[in-house]
C-alpha cells in the first residue's frame, strides 16, 4: 500500500499489483485467457462453481460483469462468493457505475471511447470513481471500443461502432488511448458476436499501441483465440462459451494453444 500525504489528510492508493501481476504472467506465459461471468446469470455459488472450473482450465483471472448489470448487492455477493473458491484475481469489468464492488481485486477503469454520448466515455467514470477510492480498489485504466455493433455492450454504451473493415480506424483510438496513457485497451465485437475482431484490426492496433491489448467478443474456439493471440492480443477474454455445460475440453485447448511453451 503507497501512502500518500496530502495537506490536513492521507489518502492511501493502492499499488498497482494486479496490473503488475498480469503483466508478468504475460511476459512469462504468453498470451493469457480470462474468463467473464455476468454477475446476474444465476447464483453466487453457482458462479464461483463456474470461475473454480475456468481457473483449473488455466484461466489466469476472473472478470465480472455485464452491460445489464444493476444490483449491486448481488454482484458483491458474486464477487465474495467467487473470491473463496479462485486463487486468481477477480476483477470489475463494469458497464455502469452500478459494476463497482468493494470485494473485487481490481476495476477495469474503462472509458468508452467510442460511444457518442458523454455519460459512457467520462460521467459514469466520474460517478463511480467516489465509490472506487471509498472501497480503495486497484483502478486500471482501459480504453474500451466497440468493433461493429458490438451487441448489448453497444446498444447500451451508445458506440458508434468502428466499422470491421476499417482496422486503420481502431489503430486511430487505440493510438489516441497510448497518447492518453491507458494502460489496457480492450477491442470489443460484443458478447456473443458472430463476427470477431479481425486479425487486421487487432494487428493494425498492435502496431501502433504499447500497452496491454485485451480482445474479446465472439471466440469460441482454440483457432480463434490462436488468431487472435498471433495477430498480437495479449489477453482473450471468453464469456458466453462459459454459459455451455461442458466447456473445459475447448477452455483447455484455448488456454494451451496461445501461452507460449
Ligand atoms: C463480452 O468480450 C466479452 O464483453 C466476451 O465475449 O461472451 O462472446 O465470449 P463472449
């Protein structure tokens, strides 16, 4: 814990070391795979089952969250619950400030780039910064852009959507995100979208962007997520392929085919 003084008070900040500890299994493993749940699909306990069979795939963190995500006694409930059952970190991925909870590791600090309105790109990050630094929680900062129509991720955060073909377009925000100094950009194609993020967006993205590249929306698949992983993601993000019973054979598969042996 850094402690920092301030005239008349402290205020203590917390190390950056969920950040730190996901940078180093990266540099390590390779590209990683992390899992997300929505905290309103079904119980606390069942989605601590759920995140305890992710880690054992080799899943190296849990994101929690949702577009639609409104209770915040539930999602706390979720994060406790999931925290007595992993090792690995849990971490926010809020759609609203309704996504902060105080058990969680760490918060994915995300700003919308591309949405047109205001709320999604600086107020609900206004808002819910209060509650961040009242729960002292690791704040890490990610652009997040919404590739296509991005599903309810979209529809809700407002984005106007960078077109698919148009990697050029991604690598223009994601350049503008280094400038802004996010450390995390996250290229979404939305949950359960039928088109991924391509291979050239995320490639035109990597060239232009230093920081930790997070790809998700749509990857179901060990070939997918190799892509994507080759195209220069560093962190794939799987959610709705969770939602299937027996997912471990092709979360196994997944997790294996983008570290680097
Ligand atoms: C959604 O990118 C994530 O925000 C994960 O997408 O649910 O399609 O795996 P899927």
């Amino acid at each position: 814990m850094l402690t920092v003084s301030t005239p008349g008070k402290r205020v203590c900040l917390p190390l950056r070391q969920i950040e730190s500890r996901l940078r180093d299994i990266i540099k390590s493993n390779g590209t990683i795979c992390v899992g997300l749940l929505d905290s309103e699909n079904g119980s606390p306990a069942e989605a601590a089952k759920i995140a305890a069979r992710v880690e054992m795939c080799g899943a190296k963190a849990i994101l929690v969250g949702g577009s639609t995500a409104v209770d915040q006694i539930e999602l706390e409930d979720v994060v406790k619950t999931i925290k007595k059952t992993v090792t690995s970190p849990v971490i926010l991925f809020p759609g609203n400030v309704t996504g902060v909870s105080p058990s969680a590791d760490a918060i994915f600090f995300s700003c919308l780039m591309n949405s047109d309105n205001p709320y999604f790109i600086t107020e609900a990050q206004a808002l819910g910064a209060l509650a961040i630094r009242k729960y002292n929680l690791e704040a890490i900062p990610m652009a997040y852009l919404i590739v296509g129509d991005g599903g309810a991720a979209g529809f809700i955060g407002r984005a106007k959507g960078i077109p698919p073909q148009k990697p050029a377009l991604a690598a223009m925000y994601a350049l503008a995100a280094q400038y802004f100094g996010m450390r995390f950009l996250y290229l979404e194609a939305g949950s359960g979208a039928d088109g991924k993020v391509s291979s050239a967006m995320i490639g035109a993205v990597r060239k232009v962007y230093e920081g930790t590249l997070i790809v998700g929306g749509g990857i179901t698949s060990p070939e997918a997520a190799e892509t994507a992983s080759k195209a220069g993601a560093d962190v794939i993000v799987v959610g709705t392929m969770l939602e299937n019973g027996d997912f471990e054979p092709v979360l196994k598969r997944i997790c294996n085919v983008i570290s680097r042996k």
